[in-house]
C-alpha cells in the first residue's frame, strides 16, 4: 500500500484563517476594497520597517510595477541574476527593457556582487537582485554600487519573507522591494504579493498605477495608463491570519533545516550565509556532487511518493532569453541542487524517512 505522497510543500493553515475570511464574506466586502487590505498593508509595515507596503495581486505585478514606477523601460538595461525564478527576469522584458545577467556566488548562490560594476554601462537603469531560497544578498555592497552609480535598487524579497540583514528584514532593502505570497512561500494569501518602498512619491505611484490608473481627485476618470493589479479582500483576509503566525512558521522551517544540516552535512552541501544575516529557509536546499547523484536521489524519493524539485533553470538557458557565457556556477548549481520538503508542520517522523533514504541512495566517497 503506498504512503501518502509527501508534498514539497503546503500552506499553514488553521482555524484562524476560516474564521478571517468567513468574517470577510459576512461583510460583503470580498473584492478590491475592504478593512482586511488595509490591515494587512499596515500590519506587514509594522513587522518589516517598512514605510510604506501596497498590496497587489501577485508577486510578478509587484515586480511590473517596480519597472514601472522607476520609469524603466525601451532601451533600458536591468542587471540581474541569472540564477532565479523566471518571474523578476520576465518583468523586465515586460516593459522593454533588456536584462544583463551576472554569474552567483558558487557558495550564497545569490547574485555575485563583484562582478556586478563591469557589467554597468550607459543604458544601465537598475539593479534587480533576488534574495535566492530565502537567504539575503549582500545589500551593504549592492547599495554602495547602486549609489556610486546613479541607478536604482529592486530588491526581489519573494521568498524571503521574515529573513534579515543587519537586523533589516528583508523587504526594506531597495528603492522598491517586492513579496510574493503565493500558497507556497513563507505567508500566503492564495495568490497575492505586495510592493515596498521607502519613497512617499514612488507608493503612490504604484497605487495609482496598480487601480487603472485612476485620478486621485476625478472619479472613473483615468489620468495614465494603469493595470488592475489590486488584492482583494478575502486574500489580504488571508494575509492577516497568516501574519500573525510568522514567528511559529519561521521557527518550525528553522527547525526543518537544522535537521537537514545536522544529519546531511557530510554528504551534501548547504546554502551559505552572510554574515549577520537569517534565512526565511523558505525552501530547503541540496547540492550533491554531480547532477547524476541528484537525479539517482530524486528518483528514489519520488519512488518513496515524497516530492522534490529541482532548482532554478538558469534564466538564459530558456528560449526567449538571449544565451550568455559568463554565468558558469548558475549552470554548475542549478545542474546539482535540488529543493527538499520545506512545509512548516512537516512530521519529524517523515523528515527522518526523507533524510534515510538520501543517506541510502548517496556516494560516501
């Protein structure tokens, strides 16, 4: 008789958000307007520093709407990452603009500061990192080249929500920082993401642009081009169920990839940290010798009906991205690496069978 499938991962839901959303529907109030966006918005402000947090109604719009508001587009070059979700790098081609891709750090695996400046040119408009499986980039060198430069700043915070550097939460370390609260990141409101900015005149820009552009002082009269990009109610609903778990739901992933590390480190390697920084561990990740032991590994878990998925595609490697040579250890570790169950009431006792059966299927050489 075969176990019940192990996902990769699944929301943590309770009780909470039945009765939030049932209060939502109650009320009537189950679209774009309503007390729960509101509350939600200010609540995230309250938990990251945030000054200002605009909800919209998923994490690649947020990323829309930073091009947008930044006035980026045709002729425009955004320096990225080459190894993320395809989400940020789409966003750019979204308004015109032409991505640059740089290399990652074979041990953070998120964007390689370093390499960054020699990429810059006149057409350069912004930096668009990615805080990669959660774990922060290295914002202190991001920000002083951002400065030196003249460019701005877009920090993709969608996987990790709750991390921090230098004591910052993620979130609050960009001109515009965006989350994403699809069903499988740390928070959720089903679909749903959220855009941040220190900058008064940049918010209310996104708020403009994300409701149809709407005049601020005419009704149903539109001034500029706008997107219905708005959350509703039921999902911020959601959103403030959610948020006000977050510190359970980070301790219970912690714990998850401590016990990864703890009986895996000698086979495996792990994602580095920076230091003074934390990990939402929104995913837990491997790296294995060679893409053969990750594929003989994957095999024996999804025989066992436990999923796994493996990382990152390198964004130049698909079709409607222009091929680059540069970017070798995006290809080595997304080649080799593969994400773990990372869902935060995964049993301890399906952790451990997980764990056995990679220890039984991996080279000890």
């Amino acid at each position: 008789m075969q176990t019940e499938r192990i996902p990769i991962y699944k929301p943590y839901l309770g009780e909470e958000e039945r009765e939030i959303v049932a209060e939502c529907m109650k009320s009537t109030w189950i679209s774009s307007q309503g007390r729960y966006i509101d509350d939600f918005e200010r609540g995230v402000e309250a938990y990251t520093g945030a000054k200002h947090a605009i909800a919209v109604n998923n994490g690649t719009v947020a990323i829309h709407l930073a091009m947008l508001a930044l006035n980026i587009t045709s002729g425009d070059e955004v320096i990225t990452t080459n190894f993320t979700y395809v989400a940020s790098s789409n966003a750019i081609l979204y308004v015109g603009a032409s991505p640059v891709f740089v290399d990652i750090d074979p041990l953070t695996w998120n964007i390689n500061v370093d390499l960054i400046e020699a990429k810059i040119s006149s057409k350069t408009k912004a930096i668009l990192y990615t805080n990669v499986y959660g774990a922060p980039a290295d914002y202190t060198k991001l920000k002083k080249i951002a400065d030196k430069h003249d460019i701005y700043l877009i920090e993709d915070a969608a996987e990790s929500f709750g991390a921090t550097y230098h004591d910052k939460k993620s979130g609050t370390l960009g001109d515009i920082s965006t989350y994403s609260f699809f069903g499988n990141k740390t928070i959720t409101t089903g679909e749903g993401g959220m855009v941040l900015t220190p900058h008064k005149e940049l918010a209310e820009k996104i708020r403009k642009l994300k409701n149809q552009g709407n005049s601020d002082t005419v009704r149903y009269y539109h001034d500029i081009l706008g997107y219905n990009y708005r959350m509703t109610n039921i999902q911020a609903a959601i959103g403030v169920a959610q948020l006000g778990k977050i510190k359970v739901i980070l301790e219970l992933k912690k714990t998850l990839q401590q016990n990864y590390e703890r009986e895996l480190e000698t086979l495996v390697d792990f994602q580095k940290l920076l230091e003074n920084s934390t990990s939402s561990y929104w995913m837990c990740s491997v790296l294995f010798k060679s893409a053969e032991e990750k594929i003989k590994v994957m095999n024996a878990l999804e025989k066992e009906n436990i999923d796994t998925r493996p990382f990152f595609t390198p964004i130049d490697e698909l079709p409607f991205y222009d091929k680059v040579d540069d970017c070798p250890h995006s290809k080595e570790i997304s080649a080799k690496g593969m994400n773990l169950p990372s869902f935060p009431d995964l049993k301890k006792t399906n952790q451990d069978r997980i764990i056995e059966i990679i220890r039984k299927n991996i080279s000890k050489s």
